[in-house]
C-alpha cells in the first residue's frame, strides 16, 4: 500500500499544476480574446465531438447544466456557436460551432499550446510524452473507479 503522505504529496502536486496552467490560460484568453478558459472549453468539446445536446457537454466538462446554459448564451450571442434541431429527432437541440467559431477556437487553441509549451519549455519532448501517458492511465484508472461506483 502506497504511503499516505506520497499520496497526498501526488494529488497536491496535480492539482497545483493544473491551476497554475488554468491561471496562465486563462489570464492569457482573457488579455488576448476577451474570452475564459471555460468557454475555451465548451468550443474544444464541440470541436472534438461535433454537435452536441447541452447535456453531453455538460457530461464532457464535467460542469453542471446551469453553467453550461449560461455559456451556450454567451457563445451564442458572441456568434460562436449555433443551435439546431437534431436531425433524427427535432424536439432534441443541438449546438455547434459556426465558422467564426471554428476560427476562434482555432485561435484560441494555437495560443493556448504556445503558452503550455512555454510552461513546460524545460521538458523534454520524452517527458511531456511520458507525463501524458502517466497521466492518461491515472485519469483511466479514475474513471474505471467513478464507473464502478467505488466510494471516495
């Protein structure tokens, strides 16, 4: 069994560098798109996955539907997205990327590795490869256990 302490010391030092790489994101679209790193989100999801209903969104931010409305506004306002009906079933809506959206994120995502890849400049190409793979099998491991209903 693994030491508490060891434990602690990985999951403090995860959540650590993720914020200080949200904080630089963010400030960084902010500044440059007047934008945040939470709608850069919502237009990543729709760009990997195409239309989405606000619910599969939701599911892939891992937000509640609220804060996902309250973006779906203000994309949308901002011509970034679009909503239609799903073709298979009109009563479902779907939202998606317009081509000034495609554009935006396009921008967004370029600057956003630039940043992270200035973050990590004393990386080598192998460890960022191997630190993705350490952290793709943690995030496996996580969500095998979140499915199976394994308690905190």
């Amino acid at each position: 069994m693994a030491d508490a302490r060891d434990t602690v010391r990985l999951s403090l030092r995860l959540l650590t560098t993720s914020r200080l790489i949200e904080r630089e994101v963010d400030a960084l679209f902010r500044a440059r798109f007047d934008s945040t790193i939470a709608r850069f989100d919502f237009l990543s999801a729709l760009d990997r996955h195409g239309a989405l209903t606000l619910g599969e969104v939701s599911q892939y931010l891992l937000v509640s539907n609220g804060n996902v409305t309250q973006l779906r506004t203000r994309l949308n306002e901002d011509g970034l997205i679009e909503t239609e009906a799903d073709k298979s079933d009109r009563r479902i809506q779907r939202v998606r990327l317009t081509k000034r959206g495609e554009s935006v994120f396009k921008q967004m995502a370029k600057a956003h590795a630039a940043r992270v890849d200035s973050l990590l400049g004393e990386l080598t190409q192998t460890d960022k490869q191997a630190l993705t793979r350490l952290l793709d099998g943690a995030k496996s491991s996580i969500r095998r256990k979140l499915t199976k209903g394994a308690a905190p």
